[in-house]
C-alpha cells in the first residue's frame, strides 16, 4: 500500500510538474498588428507579466486606436485613457521609422509619465527629428529645444540586461539589421525565469550581408532548450514573390523559414515543435496578408505554432 501511494503522488507530482512548465508566463494585447499603409493598425505589442497590469508597449506605431478595440473585445474593464496612463509603464522602439513610433507622438500630450527605451541611434534620431521643439514638443527629459521632462529616455545598452521601471521585468537590447548599415534592435524581456522575444523590422543576414540574426539565434539556444522562452514576435512583411533586392530590410516567408531552420540546427528540430513565433508587420494589401499567411502555413516543416495576432484580441505566452 505504501509503495503503491508513492508511486500515485509521483505520478500526480509530475503531472503537475508539467502543467505548471507549460503554463502561460505572459500577456500579449496586440494594439498595432501590420506594417505599410494602414495607419490606425501598425506595429505595437502589450506584453505583461500574466495576470497583471504591468504592460510594456513593444514599438508603438498604433496606440490608442489599438488600446479603443481591446477595451470594444472587453480585454480591458476601464476606459482606454486609462490604459494609456496607468496600464502601460514604458515604450521600447526598435528603431525610429514613423511605424513603429507615431502613435508614442502623437499620444505624448495625453499620456503619463513614464520610460521611453531605445538604443543610443534610435533615441538620437527621435530626439532629434520628433520630439525636437519643431516637429513635435519635447516630452522628455533630454535633448532639444525645452525638455517638458513628461517622458524619461533611458538609452540602452546592447547586450546588458536592464530593469524595466514599475515592473518585475528585464530587458536586453540586441542588435539587427534593417537595411545594412541601419539598425533596428531585438528586445529580449525577461520576468523571473521565463522570456520573450520581440524583433523590430529585420532583413535575413544572407540579403543584408550580416551576422545580426545569427548572433541573436545563439543568444536564445538555451533558452528555447530549457523551455525558458515563451515565444517569438517576427516580421514577415511580404510573400515570396516578392524580389530580393526589393525587400528593403524586411522578410518573406521563404526567408524567416531559412532563419528557423538556422536557429534549428542550433536548437535541435524537436525543441522548436510547438514553439511559439508571432508573425507581425504584414504589409497590405490584404490580399498579400493571405497569401503571406498561406505560405508560411505550407513552408511550416518544422512544426512552429504559428500565430498571426489580431488587432485587440490578447493571447497568452
């Protein structure tokens, strides 16, 4: 009898085991889901620790239209002002095209005081061209013209790991290439022992003639193996027939899966089954969103978790 209750409360210990190893680590409220031409839909991502408020804005091109359609999916009980001004602790950019940036702008008057992050090239450029006392107030707390000092700018440095203000999360920096010699940045998020991965808009290291995602893939390998890392927001901005030499440091289909397969020869193929990879800033026109969507489905040998967010709908890592 005894041994027989041993081996019953084993059995239900490594069950529980497993379910808790494969529990929900993050929230992601998605306020932005697409790149190019659709203004009030660009790129933007709520991540917070699950089952709190805590949100980082991952890029901002879309805020408050993003922040109006969760609150109409009822993801959010209060008014979307108060989202903006007490759910969201801080902005990461990833580099300073108006995509990814013009909703943390044209928000700024409205919004509370928090930390706006960014490596020292992406917060050059937005002091220097946004928020410069000419195109638009200077909300924060450096830089040109009369600093309103609303906005803290906390410049980062790529490769060590940060504390996020009024959070329980960390970040690290990393670097991408995005039209070589430009740069965009990769934040890695971490809340206790569990991690995200978010890419701005990156090209694949064979077209940009880089090393950018081949260091970031062995950044990540023992996080994926030890099922530290929830997920994957990447860019795939347009289909396949879309010309190398036209891709202007984005990705297709064919070119993310060739980056997968990189990162699975690092990983092991069985450690990515399953794995979660967000797709983010598809490029309009709606019918290259399906046919993007269709490609990836088809090209999918390694058995990812493809997700393609919608505009206001949370999902969970």
């Amino acid at each position: 009898m005894y041994y027989r209750l041993l081996i019953c409360f084993l059995l239900f210990s490594a069950k529980l085991f497993a379910q808790q190893s494969q529990s929900s680590a993050f929230q992601v409220v998605p306020l932005g889901v697409k790149g190019g031409t659709d203004e009030k839909n660009l790129s933007a991502y709520l991540l917070a620790p699950i089952s709190t408020n805590d949100y980082v804005c991952l890029d901002a091109g879309t805020v408050y239209a993003g922040i109006e359609k969760a609150v109409q999916n009822n993801v959010f009980k209060v008014p979307a002002s108060e989202v903006l001004r007490k759910y969201i602790k801080g902005y990461f950019i990833s580099h300073a095209h108006l995509d990814h940036v013009s909703g943390l702008i044209i928000n700024s008057p409205g919004d509370s005081s928090k930390t706006v992050y960014a490596t020292q090239k992406c917060m050059e450029m937005m002091q220097n061209h946004y928020f410069n006392d000419e195109t638009w107030a200077n909300f924060g707390d450096e830089g040109k013209g009369f600093p309103l000092k609303k906005y803290h700018f906390q410049t980062l440095k790529t490769g060590e790991e940060s504390a996020i203000t009024n959070t329980s999360m960390t970040v690290k920096a990393l670097t991408l290439s995005h039209v070589n010699p430009y740069q965009s940045t990769a934040f890695l998020i971490k809340n206790q022992n569990n991690y995200a991965l978010y890419l701005g808009d990156t090209g694949p290291d064979e077209v940009e003639k880089s090393d950018k995602l081949a260091l970031l893939w062995k950044e990540i390998v023992p996080l994926i193996q030890q099922k530290q890392l929830k997920g994957i927001f990447i860019e795939v901005s347009f289909p396949n027939e879309q010309p190398d030499k036209f891709l202007f440091g984005h990705l297709t289909p064919n070119w993310l899966m060739k980056e997968m397969n990189k990162l699975s020869e690092l990983t092991g193929k069985e450690a990515l089954k399953g794995f979660k990879v967000i797709i983010t800033h598809l490029k309009p026109p709606a019918m290259n969103e399906v046919k993007i969507k269709k490609q990836l489905i088809e090209q999918n040998t390694l058995g990812l978790n493809l997700i393609f967010p919608e505009q206001g709908k949370r999902f969970e890592l």
